[in-house]
C-alpha cells in the first residue's frame, strides 16, 4: 500500500460514508472529516489519478476495487485496534482516536495477533 497516511484516511472516511450513503461527495468528506473544500479537492484529485477511486460527471465519489480493498483494510484496523484497546480497559472514544493514528503504521503480523487476541 504505497498511500501516505492522510490519503489512507480519506479513502476509510470514503467507505463509511458509503455505508451510510449510496452518494458520496466531496462536501460530505468536508463535513465528516472537518477538513477544507480545497485540501478534500486537492485529495479526491489524487486519490482519482492514483486509481483509488472514480468521479462521476455529478461529482459522486465511487471506490475502485483497489480503493475499497485498501479501504477496508485500514477500517478494518481501526476496528480491531479500537477492540484490543477497549478491552484492555480503555474508554471507546480514546481507544477510537488512538487506533485512528496506529492504524497506518501498525504491522501486518502484529495486527493479525491482535485480531487473534481480540476474537479469542
């Protein structure tokens, strides 16, 4: 996943709007991540030439397959990572924001011992 940090988080926030919405645009990335009209432009601008999402003519905002498997796999660690911590005895909305900044960092090896731990 060669996608720097801020790029991976734009394509998570991506996917859960989706989930809560068939549309995406661009003002609902402004609104959900508290972000900019032109830093959320200027990313949808290079998410779109990396090949991690499509634009419509409308301006709504699709995952690529490639978009949304890395999509998942970030929200994917996030989850886990917020579990783990949760369980370990820290309060939810902490152990969401410190899992929001291990999520990108965070080893394969090591988030799949974690997911093993949390589902065990």
């Amino acid at each position: 996943m060669n996608l720097h940090e801020s790029g991976q988080m734009y394509l998570e926030t991506i996917l859960v709007l989706s989930k809560k919405s068939s549309a995406v645009r661009s003002i609902d990335i402004v609104e959900h991540m508290g972000y900019s009209k032109p830093s959320v432009s200027r990313a949808v601008g290079l998410l779109k030439n990396g090949g991690f999402i499509v634009v419509d003519k409308d301006g709504y905002i699709t995952l690529t397959p490639i978009g949304k498997e890395t999509a998942e796999k970030i929200y994917e660690r996030h989850t886990v990572l917020t579990a783990w911590l949760v369980k370990l005895g820290v309060d939810p909305e902490t152990a969401a924001e410190d899992a929001c900044r291990m999520e990108h960092t965070i080893s394969d090896t090591s988030i799949a011992a974690i997911k093993r731990f949390v589902e065990g």
